[in-house]
C-alpha cells in the first residue's frame, strides 16, 4: 500500500523587524513532527515559500552555545544526520507545490512565520485547497500566523467559529520580559480571537493540541508530537 504523503512547510530565511537580526523556523517544531511521520511510515516533503536553504532559529539549535535547545536529542539528530540534514538545503518552493500528491499538511512555526506567513498568499491559497479538499489541515505554535487570513471559496474565514491554538499571549509575555521588548509584531491569540476562533491553549509551555474535524493546530514548540499524532488519527494511521 502506497505511504501516506505530508506535506511540511517552513519558513524561508527572514530578518526579524522588531529586535533585528536572521531569523528561521523553530527546530523542533518541524523535526519532531517528523519523527512522529517517519514512525507512522509516511513520506515527507519539506517545502518553504521560496525553495531551497532554509535555517534554524539560533536558540532552537541544540548546538548553539547558549544552550537552550541542548535537550532537543531528535533536532541534534536530524542536522548532523547525513541522511537528513542535506534535506534543508533542497526544500520545494511552495509555488511548486501540487496539493494533490499529498494527504495532509503541517506548516511549523518559529520566529520568521510572524513576519512572513500572514501576508503569503500563495501558502493562503495552498491551506484553502488542502483544507476544501477534506485533508488534514495543521499549523503550529507561530506557524499559526499562516491560518490567520485564510478566506474559504464561499468567502468566509477558515478559522472563524471553529477551536484552535496557537503560540498564547501569557508565552508572548514571558518572552518579551526576558528579551527586553516586544518580540513579536502581532500576536496569534489576539488575531485569532478578532477573527472569532474558539481560541484555547494549555497552560504556558505545556504540551498541547486540539483538533477541529480538518483543522489541527499546536501551541507551541513542545507541541510538535501531540500535533503530529493529531493528523495521523485523522488519517487513520
């Protein structure tokens, strides 16, 4: 029997407007939902919204000498493997992208999607079509930000009326005290919540997903795993 296919989407390398300096994806919340697709037996594809190389967020690198990430063994594994490694250096552009070779979607989060994701029509228009087409539709933590605006073909909003989380203000807090200032441009619970989505999370920094029929979303980096195992039960193994 032919594998499930997902498609995973990671943001293109970005500078962050609001402290300065590059910022990427979030290691783990892409390595660890691969993990979980991996052992359910599924291909996968990473793809971002120009193709090619892509980049780490610095502190999700288990390798970087501040040592935030220094327990995240399965991102250490993924960027020194030479099996998987090389695969960030190759990602689809997602004009590129056909949906229908795919079952679901996961678009991961880190610090560039919120500079990036909201206004990308293409990744917008790509939602809509997996979302339209009854396959499992996922976002997680900052990755949210791509949900945000996504209009339907009757016209209305994807997320409007229906459960979901995100990466939650009191998390949004914590880290503009430690960093000194506002990190974020916009926050993903507000704007939810001003488009009329059931927003909920599960407590800062804990992990947490929940899923809507289609639509399945994670909260944050510790979230990969329950988000991924989501949208395998919503395929059915």
């Amino acid at each position: 029997m032919k594998p499930k296919q997902v498609l995973m989407v990671v943001a293109s390398p970005a500078v962050s407007t609001t402290v300065g300096g590059p910022v990427g994806f979030w290691a783990s919340e892409m390595t660890h939902p691969f993990w979980e697709f991996t052992e359910a037996g599924y291909s996968i594809d990473l793809a971002s919204p120009k193709g090619g190389t892509v980049v780490v967020d610095q502190l999700s690198d288990p390798r970087d000498a501040s040592g935030y990430s220094a327990h995240d063994l399965l991102s250490l594994g993924f960027l020194t493997s030479p099996r998987t490694a090389p695969l960030l250096a190759e990602t689809r552009a997602l004009s590129d992208v056909d949906p229908s070779r795919y079952d679901a979607i996961l678009v991961c989060g880190g610090q560039a999607p919120m500079f990036t994701f909201r206004p990308d029509t293409t990744l917008q228009q790509l939602l809509r079509v997996f979302f339209e087409a009854g396959k499992p539709t996922a976002a997680l933590c900052h990755g949210v930000a791509a949900l945000i605006d996504v209009a339907l073909a009757d016209g209305s909003m994807l997320i409007t009326g229906r459960t979901m989380t995100g990466f939650a203000n009191v998390e949004e807090d914590q880290a503009d005290r430690i960093v000194g200032q506002r990190v974020m441009p916009w926050r993903i619970e507000d704007a939810a919540r001003e488009r009329g989505a059931n927003y909920i999370q599960g407590g800062a920094w804990k992990p947490f997903a929940t899923r809507d029929g289609l639509l399945i979303t994670g909260q944050q980096q510790y979230s990969g795993a329950l988000t991924a195992r989501l949208v395998i039960e919503a395929l059915g193994r």
